[in-house]
C-alpha cells in the first residue's frame, strides 16, 4: 500500500471483526514514515460515531456509553454525522503497534493552544486502505501528564464490560496486557515519540489548513472484508 503525503486527508477507521465500520474520522497527514504515520486534526473535523455513542458525548451520560458497547455485541448500530470537538488532536500511530501515541491541545490562557496532556490509546495494529487506515479501538486507554512525570488508567471498568462481551478476545487481552507493559517501558525510557516529547508538545495546528473532511461518497463504507481468525 502506498505511503501518504504530507497535507493529505486521510480517514482512521475502526472496524468491528464482523467487518462493520464502528466509527470514522478525518485526518491531516503529517508524516508517514517506517516509524510511525503521525496525523493530526483541529475542531470542526468531520467524523462518524455510534448514534449512541454520539449521544453519550452530547449529555455525558456515561450509561449511554455501556449501551453503545451493547449494540456493539449484537451487530447492530447506526452510525451519526459528526465533527471532532474543543481539542486539536496530534496522534502517532507505529504500524505494528497494538496502541497509538495521541496529545490533546487546548485554549490556552494568552490566547494560544497548550498541550492538556498525552493520552495512549490501546487498539488494533494498523492496516492501511487506499483512503487512510482501519484499527479497532480496544477501549482502555492511559492518560499522561504534559511532563510525562504522571500517569493513569482510564476506562478500566468499560474494558472489563467489553471482556465480557466478548468484544475483546483473550487473544487481543494478552496483546493489550503486552502493550500496556510496551508503553510504560517506553515511557520510563523516553524512547519512541517520548524521545522527542518537547519537539511533539510545541507542535500547533496551523489556522490556514483546510479541515479534514470525510469523502463524499460513503457507499463502501458500512462494511469492509472481515478479518480473518
């Protein structure tokens, strides 16, 4: 598959193992190298979210969520328009890694952007389509301060839910036990993206680039080859 040019829009899919698209979301590419494809977006990018998951967002309702990952178990969602919302987004993908870097920008107090802090996002490795990249997101995730000096877990309790359903197989369990260990390795070394962590927080979303849309025609995607296993 062909690399992605710096400027392109492209489009991160989750996909269920049904083959169901889960969700989408428009992106800016930054970079795509052997390392890592490192796209970003800013409010107002166009995305497509679980009806029910879109709703959880609008009235915080965290109940909302579980009967999202409800549906989810059956097979059966619909997905909503939407835009991505308050943060510019930066997020640093490597390919065979069962997780992505992201960082979270916002509003700061002289009018300019801050880095709110760096978020690890456990999910499936990439595969890449000629419109960007398919993933799936396996629900739990870490949060890390700005300084890299303090971290948490977060959404423990929806991960141990879609165990339970049987959404998260043990074999992607393991693979998510293996990266968290990856992560905090990575972390405590300052190696991967944390390498360059100073370089990747003074990073700004430029006002003149054009937002990240979805593509027009969306006959395809609904639902894409399964995968296999």
């Amino acid at each position: 598959m062909r690399s992605f040019e710096t400027g392109e829009t492209v489009v991160r899919r989750d996909v269920h193992r049904s083959g169901r698209v889960w969700s989408e979301q428009a992106l800016r590419v930054l970079a795509d190298t052997g390392e890592a494809l490192v796209t970003a977006c800013a409010p107002g990018a166009e995305a497509r979210w679980p009806a029910l998951y879109a709703k959880a967002r609008d009235n915080g309702d965290r109940s909302v969520r579980t009967e999202a990952f409800d549906a989810m178990a059956t097979g059966l969602w619909e997905l909503a328009d939407a835009v991505w919302r308050e943060t510019d987004l930066l997020l640093w993908k490597p390919p065979e890694a069962w997780f992505s870097v992201n960082a979270f920008f916002v509003p700061d107090s002289g009018g300019g952007r801050r880095l709110r802090n760096w978020y690890v996002n456990f999910e499936h490795p990439t595969r890449r389509t000629e419109a960007g990249f398919d993933t799936f997101d396996l629900t739990v995730d870490l949060v890390i301060t700005p300084d890299l000096t303090r971290w948490e877990w977060k959404d423990e309790d929806e991960y141990a839910h879609v165990r339970r359903l049987g959404i998260v197989s043990g074999t992607e369990h393991q693979a998510v036990d293996d990266a968290r260990a990856e992560v905090l390795a990575m972390l405590a070394a300052r190696a991967g993206l944390f390498a360059h962590a100073e370089r990747w927080a003074a990073w700004r979303w430029e006002p003149a680039w054009a937002t990240p849309r979805l593509p027009r025609s969306r006959a395809t995607t609904e639902r894409v080859a399964p995968e296999e296993g």
